[in-house]
C-alpha cells in the first residue's frame, strides 16, 4: 500500500501544459491515447517537452526526455498518462526513464490498459522514485474518453450528429435537407470529423445524398467511411467510391448480392461480409482497425438501431433557426419503441455553442442501450 505524496502549484502548471502538448496529438493516435509530457530539471527549470503523436512513434516522456538530455539527471517528468511497462510497438517507458535519471514522477491517470493498469507506477515506485498521481485527471480523463470507453467496453466511442430545424426535423416531406444549417456550422462538423476515426453511414444517404464524408482536409489521412448495406442496394457511381479521396469500407450481409460487392471492389472500396450485419457487430470490428472514436451522421433508422444497440455514448445536435413543420417530414431517430417518459433515454448536456446563426449543443448519454 503506497500513500501519494501531496501535489503542489507547480505541479498543476505543469501537468497544464503536459494536457495542452497531448491535445496536440488528438487526429492521429488512435488506436493509442493523447499522452504529453514535460520534464524539469534538478532546480525545476524546463528542459524537454513531448507528445504522443502516432502509434509505432515514440510515447510523449520519451520525446520530452530525449530533448532533456542528460539535464533530465535529478529531475521531474509530467505525464499525463502512466508510463507503459511492457514491451509493444515500442519499448517500456518506464526503462526510459529510470535510465534518464529522473527522481520525481506526476501522472494525470493510470493506463486502464490491463498490460499497464498501474504497473508502470509501482516498476517506479520500486526503483526508489517519487511517484504522484492525480494532478489533472478529469481534464486528462475527458481528453481520452474514447480511448478509454474503447479499452472497457471493447468498441470505439460513439458520437451521433445531426443538423435540425428548431422544430427538430432533418428534412422536409419531400427529402430536401440542402442546406439546415449554415456554412460556419457544417465547417465545425468537418472538424468533428477530423477528430474521429471513421464516420458511418448507411445505404440510404449514399443514395439520398451522395456525400463525401471528409474533413476537408483537416486530418491526414482522412477518417475511413464506412457504409452499412446488407443487401449491397447502391449506386454504381458515388463519391464515396473514388478511393483517391479517403479509403471507403462497406458492410454487408453474408448473403448481398456478390456482382454489387465485386463492382465496388474493383474501385478499392473493401466489402466487409458480417453476421449479424448490425452497428454493434461494425463498431467490434472497427476497434480492431484501430479506431477509437466513430461518428454516426446517418438516417434515423440507422441512428435509433445504433442508440438501442449501445453503440452511441455522445449526441450532437446542430439546431438551425428554421422551421419546417408536417407530420411526414423527417426527424433525426427512428422509432426508440418507447412507449412512457419513464422510458426516456436521459442526456447530460456537455457544452452549448453557437456556431454562426446556428447553435450546437453536445450531450452524453447517460443510459446508452434501451431495453426493448
């Protein structure tokens, strides 16, 4: 049983700007966690500073130690995640560290990855360190939350958007959405999809819209997009299809028709045979891609399956000052068959922004699996 030494002032400046380096990393690591670290030396002057940015590449105290030096001997390192202890894509960074001298260890949180999950701290701590932890946890938290769901629950963190009229209709009777929401708005959903790692879809919008599903360039490479059709209804000719842009994956049934999954091989999209073909069984297989974090920007059928199939943890609402009004215009969720209020899927709301004339507001959901 260790007892945590107390933190200080400087140990949350610190651990600040280790936050701010590992934010630094947010469109690239995944499968991996934004990690940021700072070190100071022997009379607590900064001497190195590093992010996370790629899997395979160096972890963020490594780099920070690496600018260091050897004025790292005697020193302190921020770091908002616990050093790994264990050998993967590249070595522990517990050895790094005790071999740059250092005597005095601040960490945001511990790796909820079983082969770390406070090994790291205690390899540390045995060596005779100095070992902190806490400082800055919920911001260091909240920064991975994906990454985080992703290791507990074995399927990356679900964000669902959609852009409505107050009255909360996505299209009008006749199926015209173009445009709900002004340009600043759509340009933040394209950096909503920068910080994703696919972006989902199903059959419907591809033959309704024939989107392109890219962050404009914000992220390199560009999310995977992905489209479940079981059935392989689609059109020969669509954006999505032109690989050159970003690399387009489908799903479909064992059974979809073979020619319709030929065709679209030949253009380099991957057709992707599941059963059941379903949001959960797609969300278990893109954890296995690397992805961390998905975005649903699909139809309300495709949207309620993903809510009552769990795969949903965050909700994004774009609200556009217009109305539209009608009972057969279409409406953001599919049938939920809740029948009572006592049923209702409650969301904590996260953040409210206005974007343009539009608003944005961002909620989590707090009971993420209706019970049928």
């Amino acid at each position: 049983m260790h007892t945590t030494p107390p933190a200080n002032l400087t140990d949350e400046v610190r651990m600040a700007r280790a936050l701010e380096l590992a934010a630094l990393g947010s469109f690239t690591t995944s499968p991996n966690p934004m990690v940021g670290a700072v070190v100071l030396d022997a009379g607590g002057q900064l001497v190195g500073e590093g992010f996370h940015a790629a899997a395979g590449q160096p972890h963020g105290e490594v780099l920070a130690l690496r600018q260091a030096g050897a004025r790292a001997q005697g020193g302190s390192l921020y770091v908002t995640l616990e050093p790994c202890c264990h050998q993967g894509r590249t070595p522990p960074c517990t050895e790094a560290v005790l071999a740059a001298g250092i005597r005095r260890v601040v960490v945001a949180m511990v790796d909820p990855d079983p082969r770390v999950a406070g090994g790291g701290l205690d390899r540390l701590r045995q060596a005779g360190l100095t070992v902190v932890q806490g400082v800055g946890e919920a911001r260091a938290r909240a920064l991975n939350q994906a990454f985080l769901h992703r290791v507990r629950h074995g399927r990356p963190w679900g964000v669902l958007k959609w852009a409505a009229s107050v009255d909360g209709r996505i299209a009008t009777r006749t199926g015209d959405s173009r445009w709900i929401s002004g340009a600043p708005a759509r340009q933040w959903v394209h950096q909503l999809r920068a910080r994703c790692d696919a972006v989902l879809v199903g059959a419907g919008t591809v033959r309704a819209d024939n989107p392109l599903l890219t962050s404009r360039g914000q992220r390199q490479p560009e999310p995977l997009r992905v489209v479940l059709s079981r059935q392989l209804h689609l059109p020969r000719q669509a954006r999505l299809w032109d690989q050159t842009v970003a690399g387009t994956m489908v799903f479909h049934s064992p059974g979809a028709n073979p020619v319709a999954a030929a065709r679209l091989e030949k253009q380099g999209v991957e057709c992707v045979a599941l059963e059941p073909c379903s949001p959960r069984t797609i969300l278990e297989y893109l954890v296995r891609r690397g992805c961390n974090k998905v975005l649903w920007e699909c139809g309300p059928s495709l949207a309620a399956a993903a809510v009552q199939e769990g795969c949903v943890q965050e909700v994004v609402a774009v609200e556009a000052p217009k109305l539209l009004g009608g009972l057969e215009a279409f409406t953001p969720l599919g049938d939920l068959r809740i029948a009572t209020m006592a049923r209702s899927l409650p969301l904590s709301e996260v953040r409210l922004e206005r974007c343009g004339g539009d608003l944005i507001r961002r909620f989590h959901l707090d009971n993420p699996t209706v019970v049928a």
